[in-house]
C-alpha cells in the first residue's frame, strides 16, 4: 500500500539545530503554541510559559504536520475494503511496529493501543491471573497506585534511596504467603520529583522472587530512551498526551500470555473473531489472541499514529540530545532555586539523583495555590499546584506542617484542612530556554517583592480578584 502524500511533512524542521556543537545548546524541538501569547493581569502580553509537561506536554509541531498530512485519508481500520481504510488500516499497524521499535520490545510482545496510561494499568490489572499479589510503592501516580483493587495488595512505603527500594521489595516479594503470582508495577520517573528509580534493579529482584514487573513510563519516555529488553520489564504503559502527542491515546506493551488468557478488556466488535448463536438461543464467542483482543470498536487512528509520529521524531533528534539539554534545563532551574532561601525543592533520593525535567516544591510563608497563581497571572507562566494525582508521596514529602493560607487555598483542602500541596515546574524537549530563565527570575522577584495582585478563591483555584 503506498503511503499519503506528505506523510512526514516536517522532517526537517523537527532536527535539533545542528549548527550547534554543544548539545546543551541546541534548540528545542518546534511544538505547537510556541508563539502563543497570553494577557497579564498587570497588562501587557507576553509569549506563554508552559511549563507543565508533566500533566500534558505540547503536540510536536512534526507530530501535528503529519497528522494534518493524514487526516484527509482517515478510514475505518479493519473494517473496509475501500482504498483509505486498507491505507489507514496499514498506518495503523505500522504505528504498532514503530512503537515496538520505540521501546525494543522482545519478539512476540504486544503492543496495546489504549486512552492513556491510566487505561493500560487498568487493562493489566483486568488481566491479572487469579490469586495474582501486586506490589506498589506509595510514592507511585495514581494511575499505578489505583487500578488494583479487585486484587491483593501490598503497598510499599516510600524509600529514601533506590538501594532501599530494592531492598524493600525483596524483602515483601520473598515474604508473600502464598508464593504465587505476583505483579511489581512501578513509575521510571516520578510525576512530582522527577527522580529516576532503579528500574533495572527492580526487575531483576521481581524476577528472581517469581514475580513480573510492569513499568510507568509516562514520565520516562518523553525524556528518556526505553527499553523492554534492556530494563527486561515484562510490560510498559505510557500516555500520548506526555509524548508530545495529545490525541487520546496511549499504549500498554509487553508479555502477550496475561493478556491472551484474560477476558477481553472490553467486549465487542474488532475483538471478537467469530460470533455465533447456539442451539439454545444463546451466543457463542470466539475472542482474538492478537492485541485486537483488547482493542474493541473503532480505534483510535489518529491518536495512534500520533504516538507513532511522536516516537520516531524523538528518535531521529537523538535521546543523547535532548538528555544532555534537558540536564541544562534542570540545571538552570535547580541552581536559581537554590539561590532562595525560603524554596524547599521536594525529594526522595536526594540532591545528586539523576532526574528528568520535574521538579517540585514549596515556598515559606506562601500558599503554593496562591504562588502558582501569581505566576500564571502576572508573569505568563503555566505550573501545577497541588497534589499532583500523588497524593501519598506528596504528603509524605510535605509532612504535616500546614502551609500558610495566604489570600487563596489549595483546592484540595475544604475549608477547616490543613492546607498541604506544592508547586511543580516540568519541560523537555519544546522547551526554550527563556521559559525556565523567566521563571527563574519570577520566583525570586514573588519571594522578594510579593504579588503584585490580590487573589481569591474562586471554584476552588485561587484567581485575580479583579474587584
């Protein structure tokens, strides 16, 4: 099947800039809104600082010229025998492969396309064997902490180095009674400190107890290369939304045995290979063994080929690029931090832990509602405040001082609470420069001068009192 024209649209204008010897120098990666600006509450605009990649990174401008490329040939996948749906049905299956490329998975593995990270997890904990124990640690997203109910659960508190999150979990793996199943799901970046955890590590304690392991890499991925094989993780769940691809879509990759003995994670047509009725009236199924199996109704397209463009322009820029630009970033935002007394970055593993461009914390004498809000208001910068769909690991981090109440409170607390949330910066591979700087410089001048507005709550958020 020949492909569209203009499949890959923006090649070229996705590159780092290659006249840069110095990777920390190179550009960003062109992403949609980069130009966008936004009004002040003290006047003015000014160019937009997002600086939440953590809950949803910017569509790459090569993920959105190829999905605009494709559009006009959208076609039922599967399903048709007209020219754009075999041609959609053979991009569709190509993502698959280019996925599975992206994250070196071992023959025989599969690729799921699902909604998100959430979907995945939720996915494998349907496909858990019976009298299958899971282990999670409490500093994971609520996406790896939650979806587990239905079976037996150890939560694992958190640990202070990654030598002891090893130590802890072999410790409860060796100790489960009874020594069956066992599932290890685990996060590669943490969504509130960024820390990297010893991922590899952890797979082999899993293993060696008769255990698997599944990885959360919505943090990860954007930032860094994964592999199946090198991590040897028996599974993978990752977002689009946080791979520069936010079109409603997401992947859970790895061991097809689980998945091909559970019942379908929904029921209906695309996972069903034949359906017939029964003599006594009743229905008679037989349920794909492929990722169709999981994949019932009409996919998704355009958000998996996203994900797909996605992957192969993070390749074709180069991790080593964008890691090493990334650590400039951080850099920049973890020295000039550090120049402000009152700033408490939050962590688990210390200063000298290698991370990925998250970082949280909280200011003395501020309430982290009412200082995100000042950022957002009159310097046009977008963090996140709050728990951070962490609300364990964040508590933990926080302790049980309350914050200062300040002009607004945090939305988690109801009137009455201890007001405990935090303040959290993320960027990658989009990000300029001038982002991080500006946000530098605005912490600084908020912590000296205070904000130049007065703010209210407002359903919840704190926002400008605009009188």
């Amino acid at each position: 099947m020949s492909a569209y024209p203009n499949a890959t649209a923006a090649t070229a204008a996705t590159a780092v800039d290659s006249e840069s010897a110095d990777p920390c120098c190179a550009a960003p990666l062109p992403v949609l809104g980069r130009d966008v600006t936004v009004p002040l509450v003290t006047g003015g605009e000014v160019t937009y600082a997002a600086l939440d990649y953590a809950a949803s990174a910017p569509a790459l401008q090569r993920v959105w010229d190829d999905v605009a490329a494709y559009a006009p040939y959208y076609g039922s996948v599967h399903r048709g025998a007209g020219y754009l749906s075999q041609l959609s049905t053979d991009l569709f299956e190509n993502s698959r492969a280019t996925v599975a490329e992206f994250l070196d998975c071992r023959p025989g593995d599969q690729v799921v396309f699902t909604r998100s990270t959430t979907d995945s997890l939720n996915l494998l904990a349907a496909a858990l064997p019976a009298d299958c124990q899971v282990f999670v640690f409490e500093t994971e997203h609520h996406a790896s902490l939650l979806p587990w109910q239905d079976a037996r659960v150890t939560y694992l508190n958190a640990p202070r180095t990654p030598e002891q999150a090893v130590a802890t979990l072999e410790r409860a793996l060796a100790d489960r009674d009874p020594y069956g199943p066992a599932l290890v799901c685990v996060t590669g970046a943490s969504n509130v400190t960024g820390e990297l955890w010893p991922v590899k590590e952890l797979a082999a304690a899993a293993h060696a107890h008769g255990a698997r392991i599944v990885l959360d890499a919505a943090q990860l991925a954007p930032h860094h290369p994964v592999s199946v094989q090198d991590l040897d993780v028996d599974w993978i769940a990752f977002s689009g939304h946080k791979l520069y691809a936010p079109f409603g879509s997401g992947v859970l990759a790895g061991r097809a045995d689980w998945l091909q003995d559970a019942e379908p994670y929904l029921a209906g047509g695309g996972a069903s290979r034949k359906v017939a009725r029964r003599a006594d009236g009743g229905v008679d199924v037989e349920w794909h063994t492929t990722a169709a199996r999981h994949e019932a109704g009409s996919p998704n397209v355009i958000g998996v080929y996203s994900i797909a463009s996605a992957c192969k322009a993070l390749t074709e820029a180069g991790f080593d690029t964008l890691v090493e630009r990334e650590r400039h970033l951080i850099a920049t935002v973890r020295e000039g931090l550090a120049e402000v007394p009152e700033v408490k970055v939050l962590s688990l593993f210390g200063d000298d832990a290698p991370r990925v461009g998250v970082i949280s914390f909280v200011v003395e004498g501020w309430n982290s509602s009412h200082f995100a809000a000042a950022l957002s208001a009159e310097y046009g910068i977008g963090v996140r405040d709050g728990l951070f769909c962490a609300h364990p690991l964040v508590r933990t981090l926080l302790g049980s001082d309350p914050q200062t109440q300040g002009e607004c409170g945090a939305p988690e607390a109801a009137p009455g609470e201890r007001s405990l949330n935090a303040i959290r910066v993320s960027f990658g591979a989009g990000t300029p420069d001038e982002h991080v700087e500006r946000f530098v410089g605005a912490v600084k001048e908020l912590v000296r001068d205070g904000a130049q507005w007065k703010y209210r709550t407002e359903d919840g958020r704190c926002v400008p009192d605009r009188g």
